[in-house]
C-alpha cells in the first residue's frame, strides 16, 4: 500500500473510502478490511486476510518504516495483508504490537513506544469514563505437563486439522442474525461426541513419519459423514442445518504437520474432558 505523495514531500490526506460488504451478500469473508475493536485496549482496527486467509488486525494509520522493525513490517496488496514492507517508506503495523493491554513483543523504536504510551493514555481514559471495561486477570496458565492440550489435533474427513484452542472451546464461525459470531461451540452435548485415541505422529504418505511416537488425537472418524463436515466448517449444530446461513469468520483449522506443529504434540490422552467425550 503506497501513499500518495505531493511535490513538497509531504503526505496528501486523501478521505478514507474502505471497501464494505453489502448487506445481502451470502458471504462475508470478501477480500476488503473490516474495521472493528480491539476488545482489550478499546482501539480500531483494520481486519485484513492474510495470504493463508486468516485474519489480522493492523492499525488503521501508515507508519513510517524506518521505525517499525522489519519483521512488524506489512503492507496491502489488492485487500491481502502481506507480512514484509513493498518498498515504499510507508507500511502498516500488527496491533498486537502497538497494544497496551499487551506486552512488547519486539525491540520497538522511541517513536513506536511513544505511539504505544498514547494508546494506553486513551485506554485509561476509556476506562475511567466507562466505555471500556477494565481488562479482567488473564488466568492462570495449565502446568507444563498438563494432558490437556492447548491446541487439540482432530482426525475428521480422512485428514488431521490443528485447531486453534482445546477441543471445548472452538467457536462456531456463523453470522447470527445481530451481524455478530454465533457464541456456541462445536462440541455439543446433545450430539455424539469424538473419542481420544493415540495415533502415530506421522502421516503413512509422508516419508518423515515416525510411528513410534503416539500423539493424542480426537477422533471423528466413525462420525456420519455430515457430523465430520460440520466440525471441518466450524459450524454449531443449529447453524449447520441452516441453509444460506454466511459466516462471520474462516475455519481456524489448520492441516496438521507433524514438523511444523510438533510443539503441539501431545503423548497422553487428556483426562478432564475425555470422561465426558467418551460417553458417545
């Protein structure tokens, strides 16, 4: 995304014109940012896909460059995000980075921090006039040897996907009828349930596969094949039975790889929520 650049050298304002999504569309996950907020610090954002076509929130303002470090840097190709500057002197910045209500997570330039502490100032004042409320204690983190995994692995479809979080909390990714994410989960009690099994890291058609390490896996494979599509499309049971319903979200599935997504490789079977899966 290159600005537009006068004679003097300065940045000519230009009125901001984004792209939106009618409201009769079926679909919502056209290629064009979405604004929204961030639910920690109370600041806009521009929601963008990535070239994976997973979301990112980026601050709605340029950035100069040379202040951003290079691995912060991104800039927009034809409504992508892309995760490296193009050229220009100008570039858009994770709000993960500029957030608050959240760590560094980098080595950031004074005139980052100082664009950082003016966040947090409009954040406290935020809070103290009510409009935001205060950022509740992130709970505790399981121990390092905890038999319930952070990111669950399903077999589903003839395929292993990494979800995003454990098995309990992946959210369906319909619209509701509020133009909201619908706030019910995949795992219904009122539907049959997956079991957890140990399965062989490695996949039969991958060369580096090593069968004789067992992972935990949540199987689904003895499913319908219409209970195995609904949890491929993220969708709760009422919203899967529901034609034309868009969705607010992509899939946050991921296919698994037992090299890339080895830290999330679990030898147990978990023991909390498997005495209620196993009950299908």
């Amino acid at each position: 995304m290159c600005p537009h650049t006068a004679s003097t050298g300065r940045r000519t304002a230009y009125p901001r014109r984004p792209l939106r999504t009618p409201a009769a569309s079926l679909s919502h996950l056209l290629r064009a940012g979405q604004s929204g907020r961030c639910r920690q610090c109370g600041h806009r954002v521009d929601l963008y896909p990535r070239t994976d076509l997973r979301p990112i929130a980026l601050h709605p303002t340029e950035l100069a460059a040379a202040d951003v470090p290079p691995r912060c840097r991104w800039h927009l190709s034809s409504g992508i995000a892309h995760p490296h500057g193009d050229g220009s002197p100008w570039c858009r910045i994770p709000h993960a980075v500029l957030c608050p209500a959240r760590p560094a997570t980098a080595r950031l330039s004074p005139r980052i921090e100082a664009v950082r502490r003016h966040l947090a100032v409009r954040t406290r004042r935020l809070i103290d006039t009510g409009a935001l409320a205060p950022a509740s204690p992130a709970p505790c983190a399981p121990p390092a040897d905890s038999d319930r995994p952070g990111r669950a692995v399903a077999q589903l479809l003839l395929g292993r996907y990494l979800a995003e979080g454990p098995i309990d909390g992946i959210r369906c990714v319909a619209r509701t009828r509020q133009r909201r994410r619908c706030p019910h989960f995949l795992l219904d009690p009122c539907t049959p349930a997956g079991i957890w099994i140990l399965l062989p890291t490695g996949s039969q058609h991958s060369q580096l596969a090593q069968p004789e390490t067992l992972m935990a896996v949540y199987d689904l494979t003895h499913q319908p094949y219409a209970e195995q599509l609904r949890w491929r499309t993220q969708r709760c049971s009422a919203h899967a039975t529901t034609p034309g319903t868009a969705d607010c979200a992509p899939a946050e599935w991921q296919v698994f790889d037992p090299l890339r997504h080895a830290a999330h490789v679990h030898t147990r079977l978990p023991h909390a929520p498997s005495s209620r899966c196993r009950k299908a």
